[in-house]
C-alpha cells in the first residue's frame, strides 16, 4: 500500500498536493499571525518545497536582537569601530 500511494504521488499529483497544502498552511499563518510586520512574518514563517518553518515568537529576531546588542557593547568596550572593519 505504502509504495502505490508512493507511486501515485511522485508525479505531478504528487507536486499538486504539495502546493496546495503550503498555500493552505501559509494562509492559515497569515490569518493567525497577520499582525506581525511583513518582513518580521517572512522571517519566522516559511513554507516552501525545500523548507516548513514556523516560529510564532518570532525567537530568531530576539537572537538577533541580543546578538546586535553585545556586539554594540564589545566595540564600545574596546574602542572598535564596527562600520569600518
């Protein structure tokens, strides 16, 4: 059973289905996340052939954040001018 529905879907079916269920799942995100910014959105939810992600506390820009942050300390801490190096 397992290798006919394999089969069944390892064509255009197959790729068919796998577009429609990204755009359902991206229009669900949308809808539940919509009052996120746009680029903040594009970032911490992704859904494409390749990739299915999603982090609704958006915790990769907070990484990003903190990581911005220590490296403003340490240049200042160290007389380090980051726009030129």
């Amino acid at each position: 059973m397992k290798r006919s529905v394999e089969v069944l879907l390892s064509g255009a079916p197959g790729t068919w289905l796998d577009t429609f269920c990204m755009r359902i799942t991206l229009k669900r995100w949308r809808r539940k996340f919509g009052r996120m910014p746009e680029g903040d959105f594009a970032v911490a939810f992704r859904s494409r052939r390749y990739v299915s992600k999603h982090h609704p506390n958006h915790f990769q820009g907070r990484v990003m954040k903190a990581y911005q942050e220590r490296l403003e300390r340490f240049a200042t801490r160290h007389g380090i001018d980051l726009e030129q190096a």
